[in-house]
C-alpha cells in the first residue's frame, strides 16, 4: 500500500511534474490574488488563448515557444487595456474582442501548417509530457516573475488598491499595471503546460478567489493562495498517475474543492460563520 | 467616541512630527490658463487659472459637471492640460508627486470597500513614499500611523476591514492616511459627503489646524453652507472659473447664482414680507446641498450670516 502511494516519485518524470505543477501553480495563486479583487479575472483567459498563436508561429519559425507565446500575450494585454483606455467600450466586451481574435488566428495558423505544433497539448496541457528544456523555460518564468512580485506586491498592491494614492507616493500606476501584464502573460505560457490554455483561467481566480474568503490582510491572503495554488497543484500532478487522467483537469478539481471548503467554512466570510453570526445577533434582539 | 473626534486639532501632525530632518517645502499650486478635456476631445474645463499658496483652504465649488473632478485629476497628474500648465510648489505635476508633496483624499465611491485591507494597512499606505522600495516600515513609520489614527479618532478600529465601517469612519481613515502622508498639500474630494454634523466640524476643526501649521487644502464641496466656516479662498467653477479670491469678497450671491444658475434651492424672505417696516434688508438661502447657505442684509449689500462658528478669521 504505502510502496504503491509512493510509485509515483519513483519516475523522475513524475517528479518533475510535481513540483514543476507546484512552482506554476504557486505563482498564478499569486497573481489570482491581484486579478480578483480587480474584477479582471476574464483578463487572465483572454491571455492564455490568447498566446495560442504565438506559440504556433513560434515552432512554425523554429523559436523557443515561451518566446512566441509571451510575445503574443503582452500584445494581447497591452491591446486590452489600451482599447479599454481609447474607446468606451466595457472591459467584458474589449476582452471578448481581443482574445478571440487571437485565438482565431492561432487556429488558423496551426491548420494550414498541421504539423507544426500539438495543439492538444497547448490546449490541454501535457505536463507528465514536458521536456527538459520546457522545465528550464518554465522554471526561469516562475523564479524570475517570483522574486518581481517579492520585491514589488506591495507597490502592486497599492496601485490596485488605489491609483491616486500610488501617485502621491511616486508610483506610475501605468508602468506597474504594465508590469502586472507581463507577469501575467509569462505566467499564462508557464501554466499552459501543466493545466493548458483551457484551464489557466482557474489557476489566476480559484485559488486567489478562495483566500479572499479567509483572510482580511492582503499579505495574508497571499500566502493562503500560495499554498493553495501550490498544493493543489502537487496534488493534481501526484494523482494524475493513478487515476491516468489529464492533470490540469484534476488540479482544477481539487482548487474548486478547497474553495467549496473554505465557501461553507471559513471563521468569518463563511456560510456557516455568516448564519452563525445571524443566529446570535437574532438571540441578542429577541 | 464623539469627544475623542472633537479634539483632534489639538496635537501636533504625525506625518511630519516623525520625519523632522525633512525640509519643508512651501505649498503652492499655480493654474496657468490650463484647457483639459478627456479621449472624446471635448474640453472639460478651458482657460482655468488660479494661485494658492501656504495656510490656506480653498473650496472648489461649482454644479455637477463644472469640471471639479477635471481639474482634480488634472493636478494629480491622470490627465495632461491640452494648453496651459499647472505647476505644484514650483514644480511640474509629476516632479511634485514623486517629491510626496500632495496627498489625496478621495471620494467614497472612488475605493474598492471590499479590498481585504485593515484601517491600520490603508493609514500605512500613506507612509509608502517615506520607505525604501521594498516598503518595510519603522520605527517613525509606526509612531506616525498611531499619532494619524489617534488624531481622527480611529484607533480603536486599527484592525477593522475597511468595508466594516460607516462612512464617516472611512472618511477619517482616509484623511488619516493623508495626516500620516504629512504632505504639504492636501487634496480633498467631497469630504463631508455621508459626514453628520459632528464629525464635519471635527474635520473642519483638523483642517484648520493644518492650515495654522502652514499647509494648503483645496476642498471641493457641494456644501455651501460650511465653506465661509472654514475657508480662507474660493474658486468658483463651471467649466472656467467664474470667480476667484478670498471667501468674503467672493464667496457672493451674485457669484453663486452665476455658477449654479437655477440649480441651486434659492429662498428669499425678502423684506416687507418678512417684516412690517422700511426695513429693506432681507434674508436669502441658498442651498445646493445638506447645509444651507444665509445672505442678510438689502439687495446686493446681503452679508453672510456664519452659523454658530464666526471665528473664522
Ligand atoms: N471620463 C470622462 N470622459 C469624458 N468626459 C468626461 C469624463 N469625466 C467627466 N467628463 C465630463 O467632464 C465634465 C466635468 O466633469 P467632472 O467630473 O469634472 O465634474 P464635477 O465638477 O466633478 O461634477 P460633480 O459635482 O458631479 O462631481 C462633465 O461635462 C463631464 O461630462
Ligand atoms: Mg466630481
């Protein structure tokens, strides 16, 4: 029994896929943290699709795909926000309008050129698959969008909380949300290749969006979605081996199951907490 | 709770108590003949122009749409003058915000409520620019939080989510950002909106003795009725300025009633119908918002009438 639940890190691949998974999902909960409170949780998506035909001209032109793929996030960040800056149009529709578009041409490059990319595996994801050269491109984009966010959440989060005041500390809102997007899109490309562009959206909300419901603090609410992100992730990884399933499928299951946990449990911003709390105050005012 | 509020104005202000090696900058804010208008290239306001200078409360006052919010986010550097130039204590706009000289207080519906923030983090948000960049803050940066929330009376919610509290609380905490700030220009969007009477004079009480201490406030306020309360000059508005100066000399009917047209609630007693006599003087108020606003005296003569508070001056 015990040997059978420790098979899996007998294979170096599964391993990898633990804590690759973990790395990933660390980072996206990080950033889930930010995307949520900003009712731009959609943005995160948009970027994953969004990517598809970056990466289908990168392997057409024989580039790392990380390249094509940030490439093609960042334009699809910078061509939402400033469509949202210079027309009226709402975010919902801009986002729409952008992502599709390019997710468009990803599939059409990729059929006219069929051999040229696994689309399967953009779009699902395929980490028990992944190469050795993917894990360093992964593993650079999470290290590197990791010590960013150290340095930087706070600043973030001031900017997000509250563009004015940012300025008043000498903060560029502009620059920092630039910022945010690149992170974002980098993060996107890490993660479509543990959950594919499909889920990545679950990965920058559900975690994020299950901290918001057990903390007050922002920083605290950081490292709850950390941990959550991470774990699930392993999680998801470990099990996929058993159970022979698609990884990103089961790592979303089981954020969702957190969530659901925290939905009914949480001390404060809980189901439970909230009838208890109507319970007492109804005794109190009888 | 209410006795705490009232004697605010009393201690001196945290932000600069705590950084004392910091040179004071003398506030100003210079408004060159500025034109802003947004993404639809319809000017929002044109042609405005006016001087502040240290101790001194303006408001900003003028009809919904008369590009109050404009000239706000013109001087907080989101929207660049398509002509003319604002300078802010001598320097352009974004070399005054890095710099930390201008504070922000904004309206209520400006902040997300429900952002996962405690009073304590928003009040040691104001102390950002005083911290190295990974905004870890000290010993000063504490004592001057403290000293912020002591001051508007909000130490005892220290650790309540911004969103748990009514919305004259939340106007104190913001002003207790701004206080931990220690700008010397403070910028003040609707204060006393959602305020009861109490806590507006307890802010108003705070306000002044920021003044005394040398600073610049300009307040836009819908409530007519306070400013010859608390401010020393008035900027009209409405898409220009209609009138500037200081409050007794402009702060008039005549000007009002150019600015807010048949906007404002405009009663006169006027007199043989108030009373039996020659007496020609006759009562006049006008009223846009909460606190009405009294003129006493004969036509176009009419003095304001301060309300309880005349030591203005
Ligand atoms: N984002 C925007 N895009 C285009 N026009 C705008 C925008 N915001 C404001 N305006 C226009 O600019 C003018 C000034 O608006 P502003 O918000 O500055 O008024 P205000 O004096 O603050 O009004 P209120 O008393 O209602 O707060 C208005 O005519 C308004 O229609
Ligand atoms: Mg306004």
């Amino acid at each position: 029994m015990i040997d059978l639940l420790f098979e899996p890190f007998g294979y170096n691949y599964m391993t990898k896929a633990i804590w690759v998974s973990a790395l990933v999902g660390a980072v996206c909960a990080f950033l889930s943290c930010y995307l949520i409170l900003k009712g731009w949780a959609l943005m995160g998506d948009a970027l994953a699709h969004s990517v598809v035909p970056g990466v289908a001209l990168a392997y057409m032109l024989a580039l790392p795909y990380a390249i094509g793929a940030f490439a093609a996030g960042f334009v699809a960040a910078l061509g939402i926000t400033g469509l949202r800056r210079i027309t009226r149009l709402r975010e919902d529709a801009v986002i729409g309008l952008v992502f599709t578009t390019l997710f468009a041409v990803g599939l059409l490059i990729v059929s006219i050129n069929p051999t040229s990319v696994n689309v399967q595996s953009i779009i699902l994801g395929n980490i028990l698959a992944i190469s050795d050269e993917d894990v360093t491109q992964v593993v650079i984009i999470a290290a590197a969008s990791l010590a960013i966010l150290g340095f930087r959440w706070k600043d973030l989060m001031l900017t997000f909380f509250d563009e004015s005041h940012a300025r008043t500390v000498g903060l560029d809102p502009w620059r920092m949300y630039i910022m945010f997007f690149v992170l974002l899109s980098a993060c996107a490309v890490a993660a479509l290749q543990t959950v594919g562009a499909v889920l990545v959206v679950a990965m920058v909300v559900t975690p994020g969006a299950t901290a918001y419901l057990l903390t007050d603090r922002f920083g605290v609410m950081i490292w709850l979605a950390m941990t959550i992100g991470a774990v699930t992730s392993a999680l998801g990884a470990y099990v996929s081996y058993f159970l022979d399933g698609a990884t990103g499928g089961l790592i979303v299951v089981f954020q969702t199951l957190v969530f659901l946990a925290a939905f009914v449990f949480a001390p404060k911003h809980g189901r439970l907490a909230a009838r208890r709390a109507g319970r007492k105050t109804a005794e109190a005012t009888p | 709770m209410t006795g705490q509020v009232l004697d605010l104005a009393s201690t001196v202000s945290p932000g600069r108590a705590a950084a004392p090696a910091q040179q004071r900058v003398s506030p100003s804010i210079n408004v060159d003949r500025i034109t802003v208008s947004y993404a639809n290239g319809v000017p929002a306001i044109r042609d405005v122009s006016f001087t502040l200078g240290a101790s001194t409360i303006c408001a900003l006052v003028g009809v919904n749409g008369s590009g109050k919010s404009t000239l706000f986010k013109t001087l907080m550097g989101f929207l660049t003058p398509l002509m003319g130039e604002v300078r802010i204590a001598g320097r352009p706009v974004d070399k005054a915000l890095k710099r930390g000289l201008v504070a922000y207080v904004p309206q209520s519906e400006e902040v997300d409520w429900n952002f996962p923030v405690l009073v304590g983090d928003v009040v040691m948000m104001g102390r950002y620019g005083h911290m190295n960049f990974l905004r870890i803050p000290g010993k000063a940066d504490r004592m001057a939080v403290d000293a912020a929330l002591e001051r508007v009376g909000m130490s005892e919610f220290r650790k309540s989510q911004i969103g748990e509290l009514s919305g004259g609380q939340k106007k104190r905490v913001f002003l207790a950002r701004a206080l931990a700030q220690g700008s010397e220009i403070i910028l003040l969007d609707e204060p006393f909106t959602g305020v009861d009477v109490k806590t507006e004079s307890a802010i108003m009480d705070l306000l002044r003795s920021l003044r005394d201490d040398g600073r610049l406030m300009l307040v836009s306020t819908h409530n007519l009725g306070s400013i010859p309360d608390f401010c020393d000059q008035v900027v009209i508005i409405n898409k220009t300025v209609l009138a500037y100066g200081p409050t007794e000399t402009t702060f008039t009917e005549a000007n009002l009633a150019e600015a807010f047209g048949g906007v404002l609630r405009h009663v006169h007693l006027g007199g043989a119908e108030l009373h039996a006599d020659a007496d020609r003087r006759r009562v006049t108020v006008l009223t846009d918002d909460e606190r009405p606003l009294v003129l006493y005296g004969e036509r176009d003569h009419e003095k304001l009438v301060k309300p309880d508070r005349g030591e203005t001056d």
